[in-house]
C-alpha cells in the first residue's frame, strides 16, 4: 500500500492527526523509502545502464573475446570486477543505493567469465564450448563457474548488505538447478549423453530418462531455493528485501520444472491444478506476489488444456467459465471486503514463521 502526501493531508483536514503528526510521518515514510525501487527517470537510467553493463560481461558477450585466450578474459574480467567494487564502494558513501546495488551485481556477474578464464588458463577447460554457451546451453561442466559465483555473491553480499546483488545469485542457482540434472544423471547412473562412444539406439533410449530426471531435479532445487527464501524472508532482520530474487528463481525452477511434465492422466493434470491454485493462496498468505502470478500462470494452462481437449466440442463449457470468471470477480470483492479475516484464517494454517504479519508484498 502506497501513502502520498495529500492522504495525509487529508486525515489532518478530518483532525484524525495533527499537522505535525503529519510532518513527522510524512518524514519518517520518505526515509523508509529512500533508495527503494521506483519508477522514476533517474531509476530508469539506473536499471538502463546496470543491465546493459550486466549483459555486457555476461549474457552478451561474443565468440570474439575467445580470441583473447584464457589469461586474456581472466584479467578482463578481473578489471571489471575491480572497477565495479570500486563504484559499489563510492556509491554506498554517496548513499546511493540502487545504482551501488547494480555494481554489485556487476562483480557477481563478471565472476563466471573469471572463472572460465583461469579454467582455460591453467588447462582444465578441454572442452570446445565457449563461455558465451553458459547462458544458453545446459551442461555440468558450468557447475565449477557456477559455485564460484555463489562464493563470491556471498562474499559480496556481506561485505555490502545491498539486496539488489542476490540477482546473479538467484540465476546462478536457477541455472544449477538445470545443470545439475546432467551431472546427477552421470554420477549416479553412468549416463553421459554428450558421451562419443554412445550409439544413437543408446542415446535414444536414455533421452526419455534424462529429461525426467532433469524435471524432477528442477522441481526439487526449485522447492529449496523457495524454501531457503522463505526462511530469509521470515527472519525480517532488515528492511530491506534480500529474498524476492530468491523467491522467483525457485518459483520459476519448481513452477518450470512441474509445468513440464506430462501426464496422459486427467487426474494428474487436475492435480497440477490444484498445485496452483496452492500456490496461488500460498502467495496472498505469505505476502509474496512471484507465487500468486506463477499459480495463476498454472491454473490459466489447465483451464486452456480443459478446453482444447476435454470440452473442446462443448457448446456449454465456454459459458461456464464466463461465469466461473464473473464468480472470481465477485470473490474479489467479497476478499477486498474482508481481506484482513480472509488472510488471518489462511495463516492459522500455517506455521507461525511463514505467517505474514505485515510481510512484503513484491
């Protein structure tokens, strides 16, 4: 819920506060915000420029700078961490928040590409892959780059306290989360895919295996990282939000990772609604919207799967949703009436820590 001045002025005009009051809390609302994310025209820069920075030492970088062999990307990418701590430093003394929080997402960013560098260097990267395929091919052999990054993410966020550089953490782990499944699969069943020696019968027989394995790997790493949010979130040990990142690359892990599997069941589809539709409620009651959004992403699927395929010859299926919808809408107004007993009777559910108590809302 957003307060402005003229509410306050406002409850001043009805003499439910004084004017000082008002002062006072309108002064106290601007220092809780201060450095918060927002639209605004300098914000717009800052997340411009920080992204596209980001990008440049990471998602964009080209088949070029493999010319510059591993020695060579090591110390640029080391030059750019050492640059971007060195703005993080002077920003955070300017009290400058969001555009610090950006460079700090700059060292974690530029901390694969320096890790694929030393790999090159010292000749323990053999592999014809080049680092640009770290952010668009699934394979274990990142895993190395990608536990080095959360070693230095961490290191980052203690040293600085700045929420926004859990980003690249979150998507270090969302891309463990899919790495992991290659690397399982070799460890625990002796199957390697990318391996020469494997026939094209071989290969095909271990496909179906593989991506199921992958998916339910999803799903559980997905299931910890939310899990490892929740208990961040719950802590409230600061105002600041360290755990939104957290909270939507598990989503995204476990909501992908489910959503993927099929099921010939109408049973186990309904079941997949029915996880959604948790989800859904789960989000409202613990003060999280990545939750809400995803289960209604699910729940919107299932509908649409009801009705290409169950009633897709049904003359009276499109109406009953109409009205199932219309029904939804009037539960709107009924929750915006009574959202405070709705929601405490949501939480009796649960434990007392996932209770939201005047949680976040993002």
């Amino acid at each position: 819920m957003r307060i402005e001045r003229s509410q306050l002025e406002a409850a001043t005009q009805r003499g439910i506060i004084s004017e000082a009051q008002a002062g006072a809390l309108w002064t106290f609302f601007e220092a809780e915000q201060a450095g918060s994310p927002q639209f605004s025209f300098n914000h717009l820069f800052y997340y411009l420029g920080g992204m596209v920075a980001i990008g440049g030492i990471s998602a964009f970088v080209t088949l070029g700078w493999e010319t510059l062999g591993g020695l060579g990307l090591l110390l640029v990418a080391l030059g750019v961490m050492a640059a971007a701590a060195w703005l993080t430093h002077y920003f955070v003394e300017q009290k400058l928040a969001i555009p610090a929080g950006l460079m700090a997402a700059l060292i974690v960013a530029a901390t694969p590409l320096a890790i694929y560098g030393l790999q090159r260097t010292f000749g323990y990267w053999e592999f014809k892959t080049p680092y640009r395929s770290y952010h668009t091919h699934i394979d274990w052999r990142w895993i190395i780059m990608e536990l080095g990054t959360l070693v230095v993410g961490a290191a980052v966020l203690w040293l600085w306290r700045l929420p926004f550089s859990v980003m690249p953490v979150a998507v270090t782990l969302w891309y463990m989360s899919m790495d992991l499944a290659p690397l399982l699969q070799t460890s625990l069943y002796g199957i390697d895919l990318e391996d020469p020696k494997l026939s094209y019968e071989q290969r095909s027989a271990y496909w179906n295996t593989y991506w199921e394995f992958r998916k339910w790997v999803s799903v559980v790493v997905g299931l910890a990282i939310a899990a490892g949010a929740i208990v961040i979130d719950r802590a409230k040990r600061s105002q600041q939000d360290y755990a939104f990142w957290l909270h939507l690359a598990g989503v995204a892990a476990f909501w992908g990772g489910l959503s993927a599997m099929s099921s010939d069941s109408e049973i186990g589809k309904f079941i997949y609604f029915l996880i959604n539709l948790a989800m859904l409620l789960f989000g409202v009651a613990i003060g999280r919207r990545v939750y809400t959004v995803f289960g209604a992403l699910g729940i919107a699927g299932y509908l649409g799967h009801l009705s290409y395929k169950v009633f897709k010859d049904s003359l009276a299926f499109p109406f009953v949703l109409m009205l199932i919808g219309l029904g939804v809408v009037w539960l709107g107004v009924l929750w915006q009436r009574n959202e405070r007993q709705i929601v405490g009777a949501i939480e009796r559910w649960l434990p007392p820590r996932l209770r939201r108590t005047g949680g976040r809302t993002q």
